[in-house]
C-alpha cells in the first residue's frame, strides 16, 4: 500500500483537460510544498514534470500544472495529446526519516 | 549534464544479498542540498522509495524496507551503493538510482536496472 494515494486510472479524449489527485497527510502533502510529479512512459526512465506543488522544469509542457489544497495534491493536464498517456506519479517530502514517499501512481489514456 | 548509471548482478538467489553501486558523471557529487537515493519498481506494479543518502552521510529509508537495506557513499569514486539483505522473489524489479533536488523531487534518474530474485 502506497503512503500517497491516487486513482488507478483516468482516461480523456484528445484536447480535453484532467485532473489526476494525490491525496496524503498533514506530515506529507499537507504539511509542506514539496510536491513532485512524474511521467513514466514504458521502458524509460521516469521525468519530473512538476515540482514545489506548481513548478515546472525547464523544458516541460505549460499544458502541465499543478496545485494543492490541503493533504491533496493535484496534476492538470490540458489539451490532451496522445503522447501523454502515461503512467504519472506524485510524490512528497514526508516529515520521518523516510524523507520521501510515493502515489500507487495513475495511467492516463487518451 | 548529471548521468547516472546502474551497475551490478541481474540474478541474485533468494535469501542472498542484492548489491548494486550507481556511478555519477557530468556533475558535482559533493552537493550537500540533494541526496542521492535508489527507487524500485517491480514488474506491473508503481514506483516505489527505497531509500537516500546526503552528501553528509545521513540516511533515510522505507519503512518496509529500513530492516534490509543499507545505501552508502563512495565520494572518492563519485559513487553510491544499494545492498539489500535476504531477498525474496517480492524484490525482483527495475532499480533506479537518482539525485533528489532542493525541493526533494527526484531530478536526475539512471535509466534503470532490471534485478531477478531467482534460484
């Protein structure tokens, strides 16, 4: 069991928007801005997208963003494109001598 | 450009020691705002934390995982190692070493190795 959870799946059409959530605690994603979400295609590496909750790296879509409200953390997407369907992760600091967790992680398919 | 890449045995028997050393290039090693940790993901399931190491030499590490896992730092070789005790079939996976940022998110990843736990 993940200590972050999100939805197994979401699916959305070309061009639309989603919205994929991480929901965790007052001592991960609620208590601080560290949260990080990743693309994951088959057989790659894993790719930060988003960072400190809403920042993006250098390089990285503006159709990516993200937000928080309270112990829940958000990833948009907007303007699907077929390229996106992926598996996406969050993950936040946690306040324990783990220092990070992980989301059971959502496979987006467009 | 920060690389990272994995190194080690792709078989290792159950009840044995898995052993792997991820070697660091094109950037500095001694940073002391980010770790470098090792993250697993077995076959069909998520990613998930193993573990991180500062340039102080502080550790964190899984929970599930704090009893068999050691991760260390060999500075001299820019270098860092995951050992993990008394393997099962439950810890066959794809193994990726990283760096983590300022903001703790994983900003660097090697492109992973695949370790079978199998007599």
């Amino acid at each position: 069991q993940s200590a972050l959870t999100q939805p197994a799946s979401v699916s959305g059409s070309p061009g639309q928007s989603i919205t994929i959530s991480c929901t965790g605690t007052s001592s991960d994603v609620g208590g601080y801005d560290y949260v990080s979400w990743y693309q994951h295609h088959p057989g790659k590496a894993p790719q930060l997208i988003i960072f400190d909750v809403s920042s993006r790296p250098s390089g990285v879509s503006p159709r990516f963003s993200g937000s928080k409200s309270g112990n829940t953390a958000f990833l948009s997407i907007s303007g699907l494109q077929a390229e996106d369907e992926a598996t996406y992760y969050c993950s936040s600091y946690i306040e324990t001598n783990t220092l990070v967790v992980f989301g059971g992680g959502t496979k987006l398919t467009v | 450009q920060l690389r990272l890449q994995e190194s080690g045995p792709g078989l290792v028997k159950p009840a044995e020691t898995l052993s792997l050393t991820c070697s660091v290039s094109g950037g500095s090693f001694r940073t002391g705002s980010h770790y470098w940790g090792w993250i697993r993901q077995p076959p069909g399931k998520g990613l998930e934390w193993i573990g991180g190491i500062f340039y102080t030499g502080s550790t964190f590490y899984s929970p599930s995982l704090k009893s068999r896992v050691v991760i260390t730092l060999d500075t001299a070789k820019n270098q860092f190692s995951l050992r993990l005790s008394s393997v099962t079939a439950a810890d066959t996976a794809v193994f990726y070493c990283v760096r983590g940022g300022d903001s703790y998110g994983v900003e660097f990843w090697g492109q992973g190795t695949l370790v079978t736990v199998s007599s």
